[in-house]
C-alpha cells in the first residue's frame, strides 16, 4: 500500500530547532548569572541584634555509597558534662539545621538504626561563629557479630519521600525471578490484574520512566518486559513536579536500574525456571577506572502463561432473547532479549560524559481458543462451534542515549544536556477462525469465518533536553529548562477474508489501511523552591506546545492540532516534630489519545465484535490533589501515613459498546465529561525486634463518571477498596520467609463494572557463601483466586467476561555475585540541593 500524506519539511524543523536551543541556553545562562549575582551574603558576625544563641548546621551521608540520608537522628550534647541539649532529623537530601543553641562548647552524635553512630567534637558557638556547618558526616552500616555470621541492617521495603514513594526492590523477594510487575503486585497506590496490567490508584493511564528517561515500551508493557533482578529501586510519583513531562494523568513510574559502586571488575548472574515452562536469565557486568565506568548487561525470557476464559452475551430483539455461550482457554506467551551497555566519562571533578544504548527484540504472542454455543429464545437455529484464536507480536528495537552534566560547584549549581532516540519496528500477525460442530463440539471442514489482520509498524521518538539548576541560598532553588519530543510512526494494517472454495486468503479493503502520525511537543518549565522555617514549598510552571498530524489511507482530510497547554504545580511540606511531617501537592496532567485510539479503520475482533477509533477524540485533563501526614516511631523503621487526595479528570476517555442492526457489536472510544476519584490511603510499617517486618497499606475512594451516551445519562459510581499486605520473617542473617497479599474491589465503568479480585503468594529465600550465591523459592496463587471479571450492560444487551491466570506456579531463582557486587544506591536521579522534588532525567 502507498500512503500519500502531508509531512513537515525536516530541513526547517532541524534549523528551529537549533535556534531554539540557542535561546533558551543563553536565556538559562543570563537568568543563572542574574541569581548568581544577588545570592544572599553569609551572616555577619557582629550583628547588632545578637541574641546569645546560634545554629548547627550539616550534612549526613551514607560512607558506602556518599548517598544522602534522609531521617538520620542528630542529638547536641554539652562539652562539659554531656547534658542533652537539642536535636533533629535530616531532610531528604541529608541536611538539618539546628537553631537556637546558645552559646558555649558541644559535641554531636549522629545515628541512624543499622548504622555506626559518630560524633563530631569541639563544636563552638560564640559572637564571632555564630553558624557552624560541620559538614558532610558519613556513618558506616552496623555489624553484630553472631558467631561466624555478620548481621548488616536491611533497607526499609516501601521509603517515603516528600514527593515520591520508593519501593526497594532487594526486599521482595516475592518478586525474585520475576519482572518489574511483580516488584508492584504488593506496592502502595499501584494495582495489578491477572493479565500483569498495572494501573496507579486505579488508573492505568500513567508514564514509565527507566532511569528518567522514556522507555520503548509504553505502560505495563514496559514492566512486563523488565526483569527484577535488574532494578535496584522503583519511584511512585503521584503528583510529579513541572520538571517532569505531564503525561499519563495518574503520574509517573520510574525504574532506578542497577549500577555497580565498586572499582574494578564485577557483576552478578540471575537465572530463573518455573512450573508451566517458563524461563529467564540475565546478567550484569561492570567494570570501573579512576575516570571510566564501562557497563555491559543482557536478558532473555520465554514464558508460557495459561489461563482460562469464559464469556456470556444476552441480547434482547423485542420478543426474542439471542444468547452467546464462549468457553476455552487462553494462553500468553511472553519473551524476548536485549543487549545493553555504555560508559561514563569523568572528565574533570565536575564533568561527566555518559554514553549508553540497548538493542532487543520484545515478543509477545497470544493463542485461545474453545467451544462457541449461539442460540435464540423463543428457539430457532442453534450453532455450535469451535474457535480458534492466535497472535504473534513481535518488536525489534533500539536505543542511543547521551549525556552531559556540568557542576559549577558541590552546593549543586549545574548544567544539564540530554539526546536520546529510539526507532521500534514491529509486526503483528492475527488470524481467528470459528469451524462449525455437532451438538457434541466436534469440528467439522467448514468454516463460519475466517479471518487474518497483518499489521506493520516503525516508529522514531527523539527527546532533547536543557535543564539549569541553581541554589540561591541554603534551601531555595531556582531550576528551568527546555524539553522537546519529535515523534513519528508509520503503520499499515491489512486486512483479509479467507476464501474456503479456493484456500486462499483475500484482502478486504474496506478494513485495511494505512496511517502516517506526527506528534512534535515543545515544552519550556520552571521551578522555584524554598523554605521558611518548618514549612518548605515549590512551585512551578511547565508551558507545552503541540502540534500533530494524522493522515488516514481512509479519510479524505488530514487531521491537524495545534495547542497550547500550562501545567501548574504545587508541593509543600511542613515539619510537625522531629517524628511527624505533613505534606500537601497539586499538579495539572494530560492524557494524549494514541494512534490506535485515533485511527477510525474498523478493527476486526471476531465476527461478534468490531472496534472502531476515533479520529475526534481530545487529550483527557487531570487535576490531582493530596495531603498527607507520616508519622514515624522512635529509632525504628516503624512508620504511618495517610494520603488525602483527589482527582478530576475532563474530557473523560471510555469505551462503549452497542449492538447494530446486524446483530454485530460494535466498540467505540469517546470523550465523556468528566470521572472524579475521592478518597484516602493509609500505609504503615512495623519493624518489630530482628525477625518480623509488616508493611500494609489500605485505600478506599469514591469514584464517579460522569456523561452521555446517545442522549441518556451513563453516570455511575461506586466506593472502591483495596489493600496489600507484605509480612517477611527473619529465620536467620541468611533466610527469610515472605507472605504478599493483594485485594482489589469492584468498580464501576461508563456501561458497567469489574469483579473484585484477591490473591497471594509465598516466598522463601537462602543466602549461601557468605551471601556470594541466593537462592529463591516463590509460590504464587497457591489458592487459585486470582482472576479477572466484568460485566457490560446496555437497552438491548448484557455481557459478562471472565479470565482466570494460571495458578499455583513455582518459580526457584539463582543469583551469583561476581566478585561481590553491590548495586550503588542512586537516590532519585541525581538531584542535589533545595526539596529535590524535580529529580529524574526526563
């Protein structure tokens, strides 16, 4: 097929581009100089309003990896006679200030559970040294020698950040062997049905993000493809900053993968099998020089998943009731491999030149297939048959990455450069076929249908990126940048009718196409933070140009936007005690309609159903609210929060279904007018003496949607819980047992509900010479309750669909560390100074 279509002249596009950059580089300059220039001054000695008392002020570091620690205790003492004098607690970059000492000669101790403890002596405040920065204090992880074993303290599972949550992977080890799904199957504000479809707070329009920047893969695909093993941490960002792009109206997920902290050669093996033939492996491998740091890794999966599917479809003719009976299985095979790897290049002391890339093929392929039972009531023609289902997806694609980062000083004034680009081909290759049977479902030759789709797709996506920090006083930041998205994608779908007399395949014009997408989106920001007392705040304000082009083999016009969007955000926190923080946020999102979701070429499910796109649909708006309070228990990582929130979504993005005059069902998606999500989210963790950790979270919201549907009202609503529980025992330093649970109530859609779901697993792991080798046993679903229901209604019908996933699947995982590798802890993507509620690459 020839596509004949309108593209942007790539010359012109190129060049203002070029000018662009150069403009914002140079206004980012001057506005940096500008600050520079009116930076507050250090406090003068000899103030006239002294009030006999100054302030302690520091940082605290983990020795190991120089991270910054974040609720770090700080206790001053007195010189003389070690009375208690006052204290504190750090920030989420490791800094604290202590106010109001008076004058005279201390000493501090600091000390985080699992850590040394170290202090800092002779500390002197007097008239002339009023402010005294001990600097940066580093603690070394605590050991308790039993016998020939050394106990170091584990990371918390679930660590709380002022605007993110981040779930430390190394302590699920339900989800060892697994992929960045099951790390999330028992995570706060995340759900995840049986098929591994991941949605935030009941929404699965959100963005994945691999180290801040954009992933190939989109959405749940992403994390099915990404092995745990390979993850040191994940970031659940509910309310991002304006630094961040606002797609995807329920946030941001973004995987901090592994990097290797120590010098030399290192690395670690993981291979995995399971129950029902399924496979995986991959390793890491990293080798690092006073200025070079070389990475090189691999993955590979093929797994089987088995499941089973039933639908039920009443539909009402005046006097007569027609019903459809569909048993049978339905199997997901999942696989693929990639190849990854890259340098940084240390400059200088404040210059660093990364390189990186990854080259994989992802495939996923679907086959189903059962006993088809149509009859009507009064009776007349009773049809049995057998269906056969299959799809073959397959992915090929790769990604180039550069980097460059330049630090005017330690106090984290930099300059930040990024290109990334990543091309993706693909095929998809469908074909249904329904052969009619006796009464007893026994085929015959003949074919009631037959149909096949053969789909082509290449798609291009290049990300430019400038970002400018500059920290104008102890706590305040000032950040800005330019953000541009130039993406492209071609895909053809062909469409054919199998033809029984001649046994060949017939392509049908009337379903196939062919369509040409550009989407180009220029983004300018700004971020502004600061802190006045207990009470520290951002702002910021992110302004997005788009323009879009779509050209169908089927329509006669091209479709054209061209928009301007402002995206406010808002952060505060406020420090109630040393023990209890409250936190509040506000950010403005969009939803943009796929490609698929835009195309209106008819999409042939089976001879049942047909689905349709919508050329006319508009980008959803969300504005997300919270408030939020966490409450944290002596020098344990016991901890409760709650989490307030809500969100109001326009232009509301839903399918519906309707039957035609043909007794065909046809899928439409539309804008609806709005859904709102109300409610509260309580998480808490208990540390309890060496051997137990409970970490549980519950929430419950209101959730309605509102709008038409060919002139009647469709609002719905409903009150929707659910919750997760985590529980690990410590047997010994070197096994543990883990019990995850997941429960998911029902919920209303615009033409009806989905089932309430439950289910858990089980995990034990066993760490053999001196923690070099693991070895880890899960067995998940053992109860056979995870399963996937819904029910759509309308005037003239009513259908039910039900899918149970395979249960009760053993997993055994084998981990080898190569010359004792350990992850470097990589914080949130390199922010430093001010709230660091911006941090990320993208």
């Amino acid at each position: 097929m020839v596509l004949i279509g309108v593209k942007q002249n790539e010359n012109n596009l190129k060049t203002a581009m070029k000018h662009l950059m150069k403009l914002v580089l140079s206004g980012l300059l001057l506005v940096g100089a500008l600050a520079y220039a009116k930076a507050d001054t250090p406090e003068k000695s000899t103030n006239p309003d002294d009030d006999g008392k100054g302030k302690i002020i520091g940082k605290i570091v983990d020795k190991e990896s120089t991270s910054p620690m974040e609720f770090a205790n700080i206790a001053v003492y007195t010189l003389t006679d070690s009375t208690l004098i006052t204290g504190g607690i750090t920030n989420e970059n490791g800094e604290f200030e202590i106010a109001d000492v008076a004058y005279g000669d201390y000493f501090l101790e600091a000390n985080f559970i699992g850590f040394d403890k170290t202090n800092v002596n002779n500390i002197i405040l007097d008239r002339g040294n009023r402010v005294y920065n001990i600097g940066a204090v580093s603690l070394s992880p605590s050991t308790v020698a039993i016998g020939a074993i050394d106990v170091v303290a584990d990371r918390a599972a679930v660590e709380y950040k002022l605007d993110k949550k981040v779930v430390n992977v190394s302590q699920v080890i339900s989800a060892v062997g697994g992929t960045a799904v099951d790390v999330l199957e028992n995570t706060p504000s995340i759900q995840v049905d049986i098929e591994g479809n991941v949605s935030l707070r009941g929404s699965g329009n959100f963005t994945v993000l691999i180290d801040g920047r954009p992933s190939v893969l989109s959405g749940s695909d992403a994390l099915r493809q990404i092995p745990s093993s390979a993850i040191e941490n994940i970031e659940i960002i509910t309310n991002p900053s304006a630094k961040y792009e606002p797609d995807g109206t329920a946030g941001i997920i973004n995987l901090v993968m592994k990097k290797n902290s120590l010098n030399g050669l290192n690395g670690i093996v993981n291979a995995s099998i399971g129950t029902g033939e399924k496979y995986q492996g991959d390793f890491m491998l990293n080798y690092r020089m006073e200025k070079l740091n070389l990475f090189f890794g691999a993955d590979w999966r093929d797994e089987i998943n088995n499941g089973e599917m039933k639908i039920r479809r009443e539909t009402y003719y005046n006097d007569t009731t027609e019903f459809l009976n569909m048993d049978g299985d339905r199997n997901w095979i999942r696989g693929g491999h990639s190849v990854k790897g890259g340098t940084d290049w240390y400059l200088n002391d404040r210059s660093t030149l990364t390189f990186s890339g990854e080259v994989g093929v992802s495939e996923r392929s679907n086959e189903g297939g059962g006993r088809t039972e149509n009859f009507f009531i009064p009776a007349a023609d009773h049809i049995y048959s057998i269906s056969e289902e299959t799809s073959v997806r397959k992915n090929d694609y790769y990604t180039l990455n550069m980097n460059f980062q330049q630090k005017f000083n330690d106090e984290g004034h930099r300059l930040e450069a990024s290109a990334f680009y990543s091309n993706e081909t693909g095929t998809d290759n469908e074909t249904e076929g329904e052969l009619l049977a006796d009464a007893d479902f026994i085929p015959s030759d003949e074919f009631l249908s037959r149909v096949s789709t053969f789909e082509t797709e290449e798609e291009q996506d290049i990300r430019l990126k400038l970002d400018y920090t500059y920290p104008f006083s102890e706590d305040g930041r000032f950040e800005a940048g330019y953000q541009g998205r130039l993406e492209s994608e071609l895909e053809e779908l062909e469409f054919r009718d199998f033809d029984q007399e001649s046994g060949s395949w017939i392509i049908n014009d009337e379903y196939s196409s062919a369509t040409d997408f550009q989407r180009d989106i220029h983004a300018v920001y700004s971020t502004y933070s600061n802190k006045s007392g207990k009470l520290a705040y951002m702002a910021g304000l992110r302004g997005e140009l788009t323009l879009r082009e779509i050209q169908n083999s089927n329509a006669t016009e091209t479709s054209s936007l061209n928009r301007f969007d402002l995206f406010p955000t808002a952060h505060f926190s406020y420090q109630v005690n040393k023990t209890a923080d409250l936190t509040a946020s506000y950010s403005r999102r969009i939803n943009r309609p796929s490609g698929r979701d835009l195309d209106p070429t008819p999409n042939y499910y089976n001879r049942y159903t047909i689905r349709f796109g919508n050329p006319d649909l508009k980008p959803e708006y969300t504005n997300s609210y919270e408030i939020g309070m966490l409450k944290r228990f002596g020098e344990t990582r016991s901890y409760v929060s709650a989490d307030l929130f809500r969100r109001v979504t326009n232009n509301k993005i839903d399918r519906t279904e309707e039957r035609g005059d043909d007794g065909i069902f046809y899928l439409y998606t539309d804008n609806f007018d709005k859904d709102y999500a109300t409610g509260v989210e309580f998480t808490g963790n208990l540390s309890y003496k060496e051997w137990l950790i409970l970490n549980a979270s519950v929430n419950v919201f209101n959730y309605k949607i509102t709008g038409d549907l060919n002139g009647e009202s469709i609002d719905q609503e409903s009150t929707n819980w659910g919750g997760r529980m985590n529980t690990t025992f410590k047997f010994s330093p070197s096994s543990r047992f883990q019990v995850t649970a997941f429960f998911r109530g029902s919920s209303v859609s615009a033409q009806g509900e989905t089932g309430a779901m439950f289910f858990t697993n089980f995990s034990y792991r066993q760490e053999f010479w001196n923690n070099k080798l693991a070895a880890t046993v899960s067995f998940r679903d053992p109860f056979g309750t995870a399963r996937f229901e819904r029910t759509t209604y309308g005037d003239d019908f009513k259908s039910s669909f039900r899918m149970q996933r395979e249960p009760r699947v053993v997993f055994l995982t084998l981990s080898y560390k190569i010359n004792n590798f350990k992850e470097e802890r990589r914080g949130n993507g390199g922010g430093d100074g001010g709230m660091d509620m911006g941090g990320g690459d993208y």
